[in-house]
C-alpha cells in the first residue's frame, strides 16, 4: 500500500454460554439454516425457538450434537441452506426505505391504507405514510426492473411520480388509485388515468414515515423476493410472527423464509457507513466508483446464483478505509466475482488490518466459488478493502463484497 494512504489513514485515526435446548418439536420438512454467530462460529440446523425474551434455540442437524441456545443478539443472520431466493421480474411489489419491500398484489389505495395481497403473507393493510412506491406492471427483464426500482428511491421529494405504459412520467400529487383508475393532481388541474395505463408510482419520501426499531429487531428475506423487518419476532407452530416497521402484524411460514438478519447494535453494515478515505487507481482509465447494496454497475449483488441485499461493489483498483473503535472484532464478508461479469472478468481481494495483510485471495474468475472472509479485528484501529487487478487489466471486473459488516462487542 501506497506511502501517501498511509499517512491519510493514520491522520483519520482517533485514539481509541451454551445450555441444552428443550424438546425437539418443529417438524422433520422444517428448513435448515447455517447459523452464523457472532463470535466467529457457525453451527447447522433447525430453529427450535424464538420467544419473546429475544432468545434462540436451535437443534443441530447432527442427531448426537446437543441443542444450542442463546441470545437473539448473538446471531448475525440464519442462512438457508438449499436457499432459492430470486428476483422475480413478474410481480407488483410495495418499495419501503432501506431495501425493504414485499412482493403483493396491490388493490386499492387511499390515504391511509393500501390494500395488497402477499402469496406468503396473505392479505394486508398496508399504512400508505409507510410505503416509498407501488410498482403495479413490473418490466418483464430484470435490468429494467432494478431501474425502476433505483428510479423510485432516486426521487427526492416534493411531489408524487407516476410512470406510464407509454413512456411518459406525470408529476403532482397522489388522490387514490381505485381498481378503474387513478385519481392524480398535476400543475393542469385534476386527472384520472385508467389503471391499466400504469406502471409504478413513487410517493413524496418527505412525507414517509418508516422508523427504525430502538430495540433489536429481524429481517426477513423471503423466497420472493420480500424483505422486511420484524419487530417483537416470535416463532410459534412452523410461523415467524411479529410486527413490521410499518406497524401492521404478519404471519410468514418458516418454509418460505431464505434468509433471516439479526439487526441489533452487535452488527454494523459497512454500506451504512461513510468510509474515511477512498483511493481509485485506473488500468488505463479510472475505474467506476464503488456502489453500496449493488455491484459496481448499479444492479443487484448476484454470487454464484444468491442476490444480497447488503454490500459493495467495487472496479479494480479500489481501496476503501474505515477507522474502527475499540469495539470492533471481527470483519465479516461474502466476496466473488459477480455472476454478470462473465469470463472477462478477473481480480483479487485484499483485506489489510492496521499494517498487515490480513487476507489475500487467489485470482478470482467466472466461476470462482466465493468465499467466505471472518477476519479477527480485535485492537486494531483501521481497516482497508483492496479490490486490485488480475490478470486481464479491470476488464469486468465486478467485484462483489456482499454482507461486509463489523461484528462489535455489545452496548452498554
């Protein structure tokens, strides 16, 4: 590493049990989830419990192993193992704040509540201060559907979007969709455009209401494509139950949860952060900026089959610093070429910890498995991400550091 980052870095720097699980009750199809903790390790199995004392309790899949219970707090995130989650181009989906959304049918919408119909969640009364967009006819390629996506987010506020079939955007304010038409005030006057005319709306995100829990929470990512957050989770009879963010109650069967993320403060996403410096180095021109939550082309995180909400995408060359407290402890990460580079594509990541390499990969391709990093940080004060060339230049190198987060030791 260069002289110059060194002494950027060095500026940014401020000084700074297990008991037996009661009686196996789920059922013998309940899924099983690779259960990461926080302290490094990770165990197979099935959720056996999760109670309103915010404690879990799992039973190995291993017949001989004892069962394991902790606390909610001390999971990073229970990962299906024979996940099948997808990006489906074909459905209407409610777009929240954060990432969140859930892939419904959507029925009539007033100032108050949306009416939407979930396969996995059946139907819901959606609180329409809570939701960011409707996607109502989703673009039939997934390309174009992650920019209509981007789009709705993109808006700053001031008014209501409305996108149509034929290409044009309407601008103004939002008066209520029935299953005929929607009602729609523009700079002209008031309008009804009939439903079937409609492509997505994007509602004022000044006027959103979407708190975020005080208290631990979860988030779920269903099969569909959904996620949500939950707050209160329990699991009771092969069911999570808890109330979402927006404060209305669900019921999602186990089955049709991939992958579920513990959201306390033991855990901090590095796309939730600022960095504290950030140095490009082009091959012959300069690389394309990193993204957060996407790859580096500004489409969703894809390794080897599975989307991930969470992460950065980077070009080669890029380097990415972040001063760290002294609660830091371990650097966790999922990291790969992304699935759309193609066989172009060829780089190395890199971790550096305070002055040493903590980790360097081989040279990773099309079809490189990827790897998962769990990088000890304990006592050190920065951190540095290095996407660096392989052997064919930066050509397509899109590479993925999906579900990067800091591991901390807990609050006080």
């Amino acid at each position: 590493m260069s002289h110059r980052l060194l002494i950027i870095l060095a500026c940014l720097i401020a000084v700074p049990t297990t008991k037996p699980a009661p009686a196996d009750d789920q059922l013998p199809s309940d899924p099983v989830f690779l259960v990461r903790l926080s302290d490094g390790s990770n165990l197979t199995g099935r959720i056996q419990r999760l109670g309103a004392d915010r404690r879990v309790s799992i039973r190995p899949v291993e017949q001989d192993q004892p069962g394991r219970d902790f606390p909610l707090d001390d999971v990073v995130s229970f990962e299906r193992t024979n996940a099948t989650s997808t990006n489906l181009p074909d459905y209407p989906t409610l777009l929240f704040p954060d990432g969140e959304r859930i892939r419904a049918g959507i029925g009539k919408v007033d100032e108050t509540t949306i009416a939407a119909q979930s396969r996995a969640l059946g139907e819901l009364a959606v609180p329409t201060i809570s939701v960011l967009g409707m996607v109502l006819v989703p673009p039939t390629e997934a390309e174009s559907l992650e920019a209509l996506h981007a789009a709705i987010r993109a808006e700053t506020g001031g008014r209501e979007v409305v996108w149509l079939s034929n290409g044009d955007r309407l601008e103004g304010g939002f008066l209520g969709l029935s299953n005929e038409a929607l009602e729609f005030k523009t700079a002209a006057g008031p309008a009804t455009v009939p439903r079937r005319s409609l492509i997505a709306v994007a509602f004022d995100p000044k006027l959103v209401e979407y708190p975020r829990p005080r208290e631990t929470f979860i988030e779920c990512k269903l099969r569909d494509g959904s996620r949500f957050g939950l707050t209160k989770p329990r699991y009771d009879q092969g069911a999570l139950q808890g109330s979402t963010r927006a404060g209305f109650a669900v019921k999602v069967p186990l089955s049709e949860v991939d992958r579920i993320t513990t959201r306390s403060n033991r855990v901090q996403y590095l796309s939730e952060r600022a960095e504290d410096a950030v140095k490009y180095t082009g091959f012959l021109g300069s690389p394309r900026p990193h993204r957060k939550d996407s790859a580096v082309d500004g489409r969703a995180i894809l390794l080897a089959g599975q989307y991930h909400d969470r992460g950065l995408g980077t070009q080669s060359r890029t380097l990415l610093a972040y001063k760290l407290d002294a609660s830091a402890r371990r650097f966790q990460a999922t990291i790969g070429l992304d699935d759309r580079a193609g066989p172009l594509g060829d780089v190395v990541f890199r971790v550096r910890v305070d002055d040493r390499v903590a980790f360097t990969s081989p040279s990773m391709t099309e079809g490189t498995k990827p790897i998962d990093l769990d990088i000890d940080l304990k006592g050190a004060r920065f951190l540095i991400l290095e996407t660096d060339f392989g052997e064919r230049g930066d050509v397509r190198d899109l590479a993925d550091w999906a579900e990067a987060r800091l591991v901390r030791d807990p609050g006080p």
